[in-house]
C-alpha cells in the first residue's frame, strides 16, 4: 500500500499525549472491571485486546497528521490512519506491561507531552472571547508599518573563510577583475553560481554586520574592507536600491490578526509569570 504518511507513530505532540493520558490513566490491575460505557458517545473505532481507541483520538490523530490542511481522506488512506493507532496501541500496551513508564527518559517525555497538551488547552481556553478588534489589528498595522524596511536592496557578495583571501579579492576587484567572475570562481556560498547575486532584500532578512555595510555603499560600489559574520568573511556590492511601499491592510489582515492574537497569549503568560514563583537553576 502507497505511504500516506511519513511514519506511523510520529503524529504531532498532541497526538502522542493521546497515548500518553491512556497510559498515565492506566492504575488499575489488568483483571479490573471495566468502565460503563458512555452510551451517548459514538462506537471505538476499534478495539484492541479490550482496549477502545475512540472516535474521538481518530479524528485528533487525523488532523495531527493533517496539519490544518482541508482534505478529506479516501478509504484507503482512513484504513492506513486505523491501523497505524492500533500499531501504537499495541506497542504502547507491551511498553506499559514491560514497565517502561518507571524509565527516567521515558518518565520525562510523557511528563513533558502532558504539559504541553494541557498548556495548548489552556491557551485555546483564553484566547475563546479574545477575538481582536479592529482597533486592535489597526493599531497593530502601524506599529508594523512604522517598524518596517522603507528600503530594499540588491546586492551581490563573496564569502571566503579568512580575512587574508577577502583581502586578495579586494586587490583584485580594484585591479579590474569582474565582480560576478570572482564570486563565481572564490565564492563559498551558494549564491557564487549566479555571480554572488543576492537578489533584492531588507535588512531586517540579514545579519547585522553584513546589514550594516550594505547601507554604506551606493550603487556601483563595494566594501574596501572585509566584513565579518558569523558565515565567514564577506565582500559586498551594491547593485540598486528601491523604495518599498507598504502593503494594504486588508492584504496582511491575516497576519495581523495572528500577530494581535500571538500578543495576547504572550501577555496571558507574562501575567502568569508574575504571580508564579520561579526558580532557575540551569
């Protein structure tokens, strides 16, 4: 059968806890009765030695796999999904029998996926009736139009690993050697098979060292002096500038709206820090 997804049970974290909050939930000896079924609830999807796997961690295990795309699965692929949750069942009931809950790592993994489904519930909790407001986004949009580049720049480089051969490149740069042909020829960055052409960015999308340098040359020129980054040692050329217009509000609503939301979360947990007593010791 073709592969729907990469690997059976390596669903995203919530998915996992699933597993997780069954197998923390699993204190009572095997030979115990089991519990009365919800007769409001939907039929298990499956039941495996005894144990149910709901419609409900179906359908969470399916949109883990999804990612939040829309699609709907065919026969084949919803066949695939089952027996792949009734693989972890399996895997999980001998891992619970041979006791590898009392494991350290393992002990720290399940704590550690508890926490984090319980701080994704929690999160959706407070953000349901925070939905934002159009002053909100609105002030939010300004705030990212006066913070933005008002300048893009076209520029090509050549990195090298010392300062010794950036500086060879420079005396043949002046000597009249091409640009374009040194970077293909010197050049360790991907970018020498297009002549070191960086295409049009901003500056904020750039290493500050690299930034700064770029914005003391005009066009034509470029720098008498190696810079220096963390990737090596550079040498720029200012190819052009071009004034950048902002873009329209309903353009970038969404993301608006996801930056608005992200600050209200952020603050939701500033204000937890505050009354939460706090030791570090790393």
């Amino acid at each position: 059968m073709r592969q729907f997804f990469r690997t059976p049970w390596a669903a995203a974290s919530i998915v996992a806890a699933i597993a997780v909050l069954t197998a923390c939930n699993k204190t009572q000896p095997t030979a115990a009765a089991p519990p009365v079924a919800d007769k409001s609830a939907p039929p298990p999807v499956a039941t495996v030695n005894g144990t149910p796997i709901s419609r409900t961690e179906y359908d969470i295990y399916v949109k883990s796999l999804l990612q939040g795309k829309q699609q709907e699965l065919t026969p084949e692929q919803k066949a695939q999904v089952l027996d792949e949750l009734i693989n972890m069942q399996l895997l999980s009931a001998v891992g619970d029998k041979d006791g590898l809950e009392k494991d350290p790592d393992t002990a720290a993994q399940l704590k550690i996926l508890h926490m984090r489904v319980l701080a994704d519930a929690e999160s959706q909790k407070f953000l349901k009736g925070q939905e934002p407001t159009d002053t909100d986004m609105h002030a939010e949009y300004e705030t990212a139009i006066a913070s933005m580049d008002k300048t893009e720049y076209h520029a090509r480089h050549i990195l090298v690993a010392s300062k010794d051969q950036a500086v060879e490149i420079i005396k043949k740069l002046k000597g009249g050697a091409k640009f374009d042909e040194l970077a293909k020829t010197q050049s360790t960055d991907g970018s020498k098979t297009n002549g070191g052409d960086l295409g049009w960015f901003s500056l904020a999308r750039r290493v500050k060292p690299f930034g700064d340098a770029v914005k003391t040359l005009k066009k034509g020129e470029y720098t008498q002096e190696p810079v220096q980054t963390q990737f090596g040692w550079h040498i720029i050329k200012l190819e052009d500038t071009r004034e950048v217009t902002a873009p329209p509000f309903d353009q970038v609503k969404p993301q608006i709206t996801n930056a608005v939301i992200r600050k209200k979360l952020q603050a939701y947990v500033a204000d937890l820090k505050k009354n939460a007593k706090i030791e570090k010791n790393l």
